[in-house]
C-alpha cells in the first residue's frame, strides 16, 4: 500500500512536470513579451521628453525610435497615434521615415506607387502597391494594367480579364491589354471570347499605326 502511494505520487509529479510546468512557462514567455514591449515603450517616451532641448534636424535615431513605437501602437490598434508617431520620426529623417514605413507616406504619388509595385518580388506586395496607386488615381489605366498583367503571370485568369476590361474602358487604344485578355479567356476556355479579342486586338493595333 505504501510503495502504491508513492508510485502514485511519482505519477503525480511526473504529470505536473509534464503538464504543469510547459502552462507556466508559456505565461513567462507571453509575459517576457509585454515587459520587453513596455520597456522599449518607457525608453522611447523617456528619449522623446529628453528631445525637447535637441534641435530639431535630421536625426536618424531618434526617427527609429518613433518608428519603432508606431508600429508597437499600430500593432494595439492605435491607428492614430502610430500616424502622429510616424509624422515625429518623418521629421527627423524623412528618407528613413519613407523607407522603413512606406504604406504610411501620404506624400507618394500615383506613379511612385506603381514603380514600387514594379521593383518589387513579392506578389502580395506588388499587389497592394497597385491597389494604393489606384486609390490615389482612379484613372489610372498603367496601375490596373500593371496589376492584370500580375494576375495574369500568376494564372489568376478571371482577375486578370476583370482588370484588363477595366484597361480597355479607360484607355480602348491599349492594344495588349486586348491581346493578354485574349490569352487569359484562352487560358479558362473561352474560345470564342478569344477569337473577339484576338480580332479586337489587330484592329487597335493597326489603327494606332495611324
């Protein structure tokens, strides 16, 4: 009877091993987090009641820090003070401030969005770029180009032919955007609306030559 309580007992420090101890440890963990994120907080607040007495030029740590802090308050939701923070650091070191924070930017064009979109590698990336040129630019036939021809390479057909149709509606003399919306109802089976497009295609193509 003895050695089955201590058994037992061993089963019940094996399992609070096992099963206690992994609970607690993940609170640390989270709780590491919070206190390393309240510290960079209280360090950043502390650097920026010190600015007062700086003069106000280009100063490339103190822009970090309020980048940094923006997105600790972008990421709690404040929307709003991580706008404020990232003006603070724009002020600092406006190329830094542009090109660690490039979505907050109010100041990027149409166009400069659409250049961004075509550097870089990353589809989703590119994506939204052209989306942000379309939104400053509604009429912007080169950004919805751009991002049909993305759908396009990455056999998104039916997103690809939805954007070139809006290509055509804004500019009708595109001739590739006939010719890739002809490939993408190729690519998903529609023969026939290939066939107009094909035909649509060399008629703008040759009409352009006059």
């Amino acid at each position: 009877m003895t050695i089955y309580c201590k058994v037992a007992g061993a089963k019940i420090i094996i399992t609070l091993i096992f099963f206690v101890f992994p609970a607690l440890a993940e609170e640390n963990s989270a709780a590491a987090v919070i206190a390393q994120e309240n510290t960079e907080l209280n360090f950043i607040e502390s650097a920026e009641n010190s600015k007062a007495s700086m003069p106000l030029e280009k100063n490339s740590d103190m822009a970090m820090l309020y980048l940094e802090r923006s997105k600790l308050r972008e990421k709690d939701g404040n929307k709003e003070g991580a706008e404020a923070d990232y003006q603070k650091a724009h002020l600092f070191d406006s190329k830094l401030a542009e090109e660690m924070r490039p979505d907050m930017n109010p100041g990027m064009k149409a166009e400069e969005w659409i250049l961004r979109g075509d550097k870089s590698l990353m589809y989703l990336e590119s994506i939204d770029c052209y989306d942000k040129a379309i939104k400053l630019n509604p009429l912007s036939s080169s950004a919805y180009f751009k991002k049909a021809k993305l759908f396009y390479k990455n056999s998104h057909y039916v997103n690809a032919i939805q954007f070139f149709s809006k290509v055509i509606e804004l500019d009708p003399k595109n001739s590739k955007a006939y010719l890739f919306r002809a490939k993408s109802k190729n690519a998903i089976g529609d023969k026939e609306g290939y066939a107009a497009d094909i035909k649509e295609y060399k008629q703008v193509k040759k009409r352009n030559w006059f």
